[in-house]
C-alpha cells in the first residue's frame, strides 16, 4: 500500500498530467511524420490500444499514455527503446514530474520493443508492449508492412515474409490477457491476407 506522501506524490503528478499533456503531445509529435510506418498515427493508435488494454487490466493510465506517447520518438536511433525511454525521461524530469513517476515512464518505454530483448516487468510495460504489438497486426499490421516495403523499396514477397517471420509469432509473446484475445481476432485477419497473398504470388510468378 503506497504512504501518504507517496499517494501525494502521485497525485501531483496526475494534476500535472492532466496540465501539460497538451504540451507534451506537441513535443512528442514533432519527432514525428505524420503518416509512416512509425509515423504520428502510429503513435496515437499505439495511445488508444494501451489505454483500452490499460482500463480493462487496472493499468495507471497516466503512466501508461506517456509511455506511448514517447515510445518511439527516437525510432531512428540504434536501440530506440532505449534512447526513448531517456527523452521521456529528460523530458519529464524538466517538466517537474516526480522521479518515481518518470521512472516508471521511462521503464515501460525501455522494454516495449520487439527486437530489444528486454523483458516488460510492470503492468504499464507490458501494456505498452501488447499496444505496439497490436498496432502490427491485422488489417493495420497489413497496412503498416505495405507502408514499410514501400519505404525501404522492398518487393511484394517481403511482405509475406515479414508477416510469416515476425506478425504470426506476435500473439505469443502479448503479456495481458486483454492483448492475448485481441491478438487472436488480429491474427485471424493476417492468415487469411496471408494465404491470398501467397497464392496470387505464386498465380503471377512466371515460373512453370
């Protein structure tokens, strides 16, 4: 059970939130395209599925929607979740929030990526994690992959490729059960794109 400075604590930094996230959200926004694969919409879908998966598990909102908000603000940068999760930080820390309070931001923000091997150990972390990794499936991990390809010049087959490889693994690795039966819907929707894609590539390859 948390003291009565701690709970006083939060409390200012709840009032705070709820002060400055007009201005935060400006400056998260301007490391950001608006359109992309990792663009601001990306972000603000990435906002909307934390804060869903956040009510249904008892999530602290607060935390959990800076954490998306800054979750990729550093997305060129090598290991982005990273160095994320040190802007959020810096960000925060100038803004007056308590350190326990941007720690936390800061930890959800380090563990949320995919390919960062670090295990999400809070219930924010984790439903950051399950946020962004359901924004990469279904009919919006579809369109992502496309919008990716067509970024990096890549063909149709990588694709196919990236959903096989990465998209279909997704569902296992969702830490909350509110993203484990999102996930299966999504999953549901990459299977079947899957199987379409695959056959139309094998309709118009030119071998016999």
């Amino acid at each position: 059970m948390a003291s009565p400075s701690q709970s006083r604590g939060l409390e200012r930094d709840i009032s705070l939130y709820n002060r400055l996230i007009p201005c935060l959200e400006a400056l998260s926004r301007g490391c950001f395209n608006e359109f992309g694969c990792h663009g601001w919409e990306h972000v603000q879908r990435v906002r909307a599925l934390a804060r869903k998966i956040g009510i249904e598990e008892g999530a602290a909102l607060e935390i959990l929607d800076l954490a998306a908000l800054f979750h990729d603000s550093k997305r060129d940068e090598t290991d982005h979740a990273r160095r994320s999760a040190d802007y959020a930080e810096e960000v925060l820390r100038s803004h007056g929030f308590s350190e326990s309070f941007l720690k936390a931001v800061a930890s959800a923000i380090a563990s949320h990526s995919y390919t960062s091997g670090r295990f999400s150990e809070s219930l924010e972390a984790k439903a950051l994690s399950d946020a962004d990794r359901l924004d990469a499936m279904g009919a919006i991990g579809i369109y992502r992959t496309v919008q990716y390809n067509l970024e990096n010049g890549y063909p149709a087959a990588r694709v196919a490729e990236h959903i096989s490889e990465k998209l279909l693994r997704l569902s296992e690795r969702m830490y909350t059960s509110t993203g484990r039966r999102m996930a299966r819907e999504r999953e549901s929707i990459l299977r079947l794109y899957m199987e379409s894609l695959l056959s139309e590539l094998r309709d118009s390859s030119n071998s016999t």
